[in-house]
C-alpha cells in the first residue's frame, strides 16, 4: 500500500531533511507533497535523485485525501493547520513543540516507546521530541531497563542547525568576519550573545526557576516517554558547531551496574552504536556524525562518587536522528502496525 504524505515547512533544515530520509528509506508514498509559507511557493526542492517538487502555500492547501502530515514548521503554525489536517483525515506527525505535553498526544522515539503510537486516535497527532531528549533516550533505555535510571544530570553542546538556516549562516558570517576584523554585530542576530569562537548557555527562553525552556524539556519529555520517576536536570549550551549535538549524560540508577555491562546492553540496542576506545580519537564528535542515523555512544565509565553510577558521551545528528529520522520512523511504525 502506498501513502499520499504531505511534508510541512518543506523548504525548512527539517523539511528537507524529512524529504531526504522518505527517500533513502523507500517510504512507500503515492504522492509527496512540499508545503511552505507563501514566500517559498513556487520553489523547486528535491525528493530522491529524480524527483523535483514545487512547493505549495500551506495557507491554501486542502488536506483533503492526504494521509500522512510530517510537519516542522514552527509550534504556532503547527497549531493552527495541524487539526485543520487531521480534521481531512490525515495523521500528523509533528516535530514542533506545540503538542508534546498535551497528555492525548503520544511522544515518541521508536526504539523507546513505540507502543504510544496507539494514542494517536485520541487527536490524531503524535509528537516528535526534541532533539537532545531524542538522542538521550536512545542511549539511556537499554539501561534503564537494565538497572532502573533514578537521576540524570546532563550538559548538551548543541550546533547552531537547532535554531535553523539563520543559525547557520550567522555563525559562518561571523566566523567569516571575525578572520577579516569585522567587528560582531551581536544586536542583529538569532544569538544573544556572540556564537563564533564562544559558547553560549542559554537555548529558548528563560523560565521562572532559572531553567530555560530547553532544559525543561528534557526533563518532562524524559519523564513521558520512559519514566516519570526519572529525576533530570540539564545544561543545555549552544556551541559553534553547524550540525551534530553532543551530550555528557551522568546516571545514577537504583541496582548495580558496570561499564561493562552497560557497554554490552547498548551494544544489543537498536538504533545505538559504540564507538569507545580508551585512546586518541577513541570517540565521537559531532563533526564525525553528521549525516548519520545513529547515536553514538562514547566514553562510558563508572562514576565512583554515587552509589551505581555511570558517565557517557552521546553525540548524533541533531537535523536526522534528533528530528526527520524519528519522524519518519514513527510514521513507518503507524503504517506498519495502526494504518493497515
């Protein structure tokens, strides 16, 4: 069988990613539709090797005989078209942040929680994570199911592709003018503060308790998809990478647990590769990930100030793994099992 899928924010770093990925992963699609603001109409965009799709307005579009929405355009958008699409019998999948606290909106990451998918009845939506909640999980669920994760302290570096297209070009502009002595403009920017050459901690907007609301995120997402005992508290850090976000994850669990053992767990995990060798370049880095559908997992070690404790270096491809990938994965999941 195949699907008529409809992609939001087309012409977007996610879009164009999720169009890559229903590509290389043969998604069985009659039609793809690209859908982007009025100001992107018209454009040519790419779908496979042969395909070129011309975008069209998302303010006009019907979604009429569409089945499949993967949408990335932004929490406000997504709120307004997302049940104008499922209200024309469409699935939504949507990578934003707007539905993934709503308790009839399942939060999914395939490899962890893919029994929630069944939820999506409720409102016909189903959430994709953020991005450095995404990578984490993948990494800490075989060990949780190993040894019972009871607190989670992590610190992300995460590249400038999370904030989007300007991101990106900001920080090639300003890594650009710096070599040449033009001073930063750092008044006229996505970043408040100077990103080339700096890092910068402080990602969304502040919130009452002195957490942004990245931060927050990973904490409540953590504790909806794998385990609302979970404790969690983040340090989320902009660095100048364009893309791959790295992750220095410190556990704690409830049984014990070795480097060994949670080395051979991960090594049986899907979606996870080990690359940890106690040596020079025994690790990854997130100029080493980019373009890769894996999470990485590095440096995993005993920390002996807790009681069953353990360190990890997780890095991936905040643009595939950490948004297009696991969207597409859901929506293989909801036409595999659900959509039948």
């Amino acid at each position: 069988m195949s699907y008529t899928v409809a992609v939001v924010g087309a012409t977007g770093n996610v879009g164009r990613e999720m169009l890559t990925t229903l590509a290389e992963r043969k998604f069985p699609v009659d039609e793809v539709i690209a859908l982007a603001s009025h100001r992107s109409v018209g454009r040519e965009i790419s779908f496979g090797e042969d395909e070129v799709l011309t975008v069209q307005d998302l303010a006009t579009f019907d979604f009429d005989g569409v089945d499949i929405v993967l949408s990335s355009p932004g929490a406000r958008i997504s709120a307004e078209f997302a049940p104008k699409a499922v209200a024309a019998g469409a699935v939504v999948i949507d990578n934003t942040s707007q539905f993934r606290m709503d308790p009839d909106v399942p939060l999914v990451v395939p490899e962890v929680n893919p029994q929630a998918i069944a939820g999506y009845k409720k409102k016909g939506i189903i959430a994709n994570p953020n991005c450095s909640t995404i990578q984490m999980l993948v990494a800490l669920k075989p060990l949780h199911d190993l040894a019972t994760i009871k607190r989670v302290v992590v610190s992300t570096y995460q590249s400038v592709s999370g904030s989007g297209k300007d991101a990106m070009d900001e920080l090639f502009n300003q890594t650009r003018g710096i070599f040449v002595n033009e001073p930063v403009d750092k008044n006229r920017g996505i970043f408040t503060k100077q990103i080339a050459f700096n890092v910068i901690p402080h990602i969304d907007v502040f919130m009452e308790d002195g957490a942004t609301k990245e931060e927050w995120k990973m904490m409540v997402e953590t504790k909806k998809i794998l385990d609302p005992k979970i404790k969690v508290h983040a340090t989320c850090v902009r660095v100048p990478v364009f893309i791959g976000h790295a992750e220095a994850i410190n556990l704690e669990f409830e049984k014990p647990i070795s480097d060994d053992e949670a080395r051979k767990a991960l090594k049986k995990a899907p979606g996870v590769t080990i690359i940890d060798h106690r040596a020079d370049e025994g690790y990854v880095t997130p100029a080493e990930c980019a373009g890769e559908d894996t999470v990485y997992v590095s440096r995993i070690r005993t920390d002996p100030t807790v009681d069953n404790g353990l360190s990890l270096w997780v890095v991936a491809d905040n643009l595939r793994k950490g948004a297009a990938l696991n969207t597409v994965q859901i929506a293989e999941e909801l036409i595999k099992n659900y959509l039948k």
